[in-house]
C-alpha cells in the first residue's frame, strides 16, 4: 500500500513508525507544515517527505491525519475530494456544528474516516466490553472512569485544546458510550485550578470531577487532572449485578497502597499515553488498514465521535455555567 501522514508531532512519530514497520505498506509519505520535522522523521522510519499540499494527490490508498487539532477540517476534507480511506486522530474538531457537517460530508460521499479512539483497541478495554456484551457484567449499576495525564501540556497548548473536558476526558466519553452501548442524559461537571495557574489564565482547569447520568439510570463517575507525580494513571471500573471489573489496574498503575503488607503495584507507573497504550494505538492502525482495503467494517466511525463530543461539551457548559446540563441542549441528538 501507498500510505500517507499528515503531521510529525508526539503520535505522528509513533504512528509513522507503526506503519513503516507494517508489512503491507511498501511506500509512506510524511508530510508536516513543519518541512524539517518531516524530514527528520522520514529519515529515521524510512520513508519519503514530501509537501502538505500535494500529499493528497500522490497515488495513495490511505492516508492518516496526525496533525494539530486546528488542521484536521481541511485535511480531511482534501483526503475526502481525493476519495481516499481516512484515518483521524481526535477530535475531529471543537466544535459541534463543525464536526456535524464533516459527519453529514463523510456519510454522503461514501469514503471511510475512522476516529483516533485507541482505548477501544486496548487489550483491557476490549475484555470490558466482552464482559458487559455477554452479560457477565450483569445490570450495570455504575461506572469509574479516571484519566489523570502525568504532566500538564505546554503553556500555549492550553488554549488550543478545548478545555479539559474535550481534550483529556474525551476518550471517558467515547469509551462511556462504547462499552455501555447507550445515551447519555445528563452531565455535572466541576473543576479548579490546584497547582498550574496557566489553565486558569485560559479559562481552563487542572483538576475535574463529573458526573453523567445515562438514559437508562445507569451513573458514571469521573476524575481527571494535569499532573500526577506517580505517571499517566487511565483506568475504567464497572459495577454491575453480577461482577465488578477494572481496566488500567495492573503493575505500572500509578497508584500506591498504603494497606499493611500490600505492595501493590511492584512496577513503576506509565510514564505517558505512548507507554499505556503503545499496543493499542499500532491495532487501530493495523485495523484502519483493512478498513482501508474494504475488508472490515469501520470501528470508530466519525458519528460516533460526534456522540463523544457532544457530552465533552455538556461538560465543558456545565462547568462554565455550574449547573446539570442535558445533552438534549448540545446539538442535534443523533443517537
Ligand atoms: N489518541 C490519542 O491518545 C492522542 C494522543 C496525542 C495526540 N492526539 C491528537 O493528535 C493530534 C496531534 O497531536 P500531537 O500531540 O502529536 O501534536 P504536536 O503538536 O506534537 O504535532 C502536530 C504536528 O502537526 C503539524 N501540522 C500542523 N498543521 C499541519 C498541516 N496542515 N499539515 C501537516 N502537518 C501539520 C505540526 O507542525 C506538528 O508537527 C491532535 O489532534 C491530538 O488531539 C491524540
């Protein structure tokens, strides 16, 4: 296969070499407004580097988008004028009414554009889902989810990214929806400022607490924040009628017992998202592949990440206006 990516940044490195090392991609093209970081990064995975502006139109069979947030509208947009397989990482944009109309675009023209969700790959979340689908789970009471990043971004990433609720929890929502197979209806969201006064410059936080209430009854919990001295700590509990599981608890949880003779865990935490989910992010790939090639079904459809960014941005409303937020006022219900 020809392949081409956009954007050398932290996953586009990753993803580059992901798809250097597959054994059905003969040619990858980088492409960067960056010339030299593409360059750099196409000398180090073996591959081409070429022009942003021409990638599009260079014989390829796919093509995957791991550039800044800002850019994704218009690179999608060009890959779908050229009929190509797409790959996005998330979000597909920040807004709503934006992300609709690549939606509504994508499913007119027919053309695959499979979302950047990883954890629904991951080998943990994957067993989550079987447990609830076969109904070992039994009645889902409640969930926990937790994404706590090790370290905050860069100062002038903070007012690019959307706020916490889209850029850190947006994966929560996406596997919220996922794993539960329902709707959300409802969402109280806090948050503060408790150790980088750069977030509160941007209107943004550090810390966050929510909690969604899904159309079925069913509660989800979730805590968030910017810094966590032990590592990148991502985990999703679920309590149901008949078992009580948990994704992310194994020996580089960064997460420290203080029991009498409980050591637990015995490794050091994950150092950051490539580390944690190094093994997911190469499956979407992997899988993106076949998608691409017409031999499997999308996984993460772009509708489905609409759903993700609307209860983001019930979120990021509630938090802003302090008050419950129903996800009937966010959008168009599409669920
Ligand atoms: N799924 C995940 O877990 C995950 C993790 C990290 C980042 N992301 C997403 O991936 C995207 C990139 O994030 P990052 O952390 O790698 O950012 P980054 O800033 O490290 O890299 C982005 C790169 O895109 C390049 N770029 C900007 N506009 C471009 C264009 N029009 N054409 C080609 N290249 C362009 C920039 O020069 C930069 O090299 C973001 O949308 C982010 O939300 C997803």
């Amino acid at each position: 296969m020809r392949v081409g990516l956009f954007g050398a940044g932290r996953i586009g490195v990753f993803h580059a070499r992901t798809l250097a090392e597959h054994p059905d991609v003969d040619t990858l093209l980088i492409a960067d407004t960056d010339a030299k970081r593409a360059r750099t990064l196409a000398e180090q995975v073996g591959a081409e580097a070429t022009d942003a502006d021409t990638l599009t139109s260079s014989g390829l069979d796919a093509v995957v988008i791991a550039a800044t947030t800002s850019a994704h509208v218009d690179l999608i947009t060009a890959c779908l004028d050229a009929n190509l397989p797409t790959f996005c990482e998330k979000p597909i944009a920040l807004g709503i009414e934006e992300t609709l109309a690549v939606v509504e675009r994508v499913e007119a023209s027919g053309t695959t554009l499979q979302i950047g969700f990883q954890r629904r790959f991951d080998a943990g979340y994957w067993e989550a889902k079987r447990c609830i689908d076969t109904g070992a789970i039994g009645t889902i009471y409640s969930l926990r989810l937790a994404s706590h990043d090790p370290d905050p971004p860069h100062d002038e990433y903070i007012p690019t990214s959307g706020g916490i609720y889209r850029d850190l929890h947006i994966h929560d929502f996406d596997v919220l929806l996922w794993l539960t197979g329902g709707t959300a209806d409802e969402v109280y969201a806090r948050g503060s400022v408790r150790g980088f006064e750069a977030f509160e410059r941007h209107g943004d936080v550090d810390t966050s607490a929510a909690l969604v209430t899904m159309a079925d009854g069913v509660l989800a919990v979730l805590t968030g924040g910017r810094h966590d001295p032990l590592g990148y700590d991502v985990r999703t509990e679920v309590f149901g009628s008949k078992d009580s599981i948990s994704v992310g608890l194994d020996a580089q949880t960064p997460l420290r017992s203080v029991e009498p003779d409980v050591s637990f865990p015995d490794g050091s935490g994950y150092p950051g998202f490539i580390a944690r989910f190094a093994d997911a992010y190469r499956a979407e790939i992997a899988v993106f592949l076949d998608v691409a090639r017409g031999r499997t079904e999308n996984p993460c459809p772009p509708r489905e990440a609409l759903e993700a960014l609307r209860l983001a941005t019930a979120a990021d409303t509630s938090l802003r206006e302090r008050r419950p937020v129903r996800l009937e006022e966010v959008g168009v219900a599409t669920g």
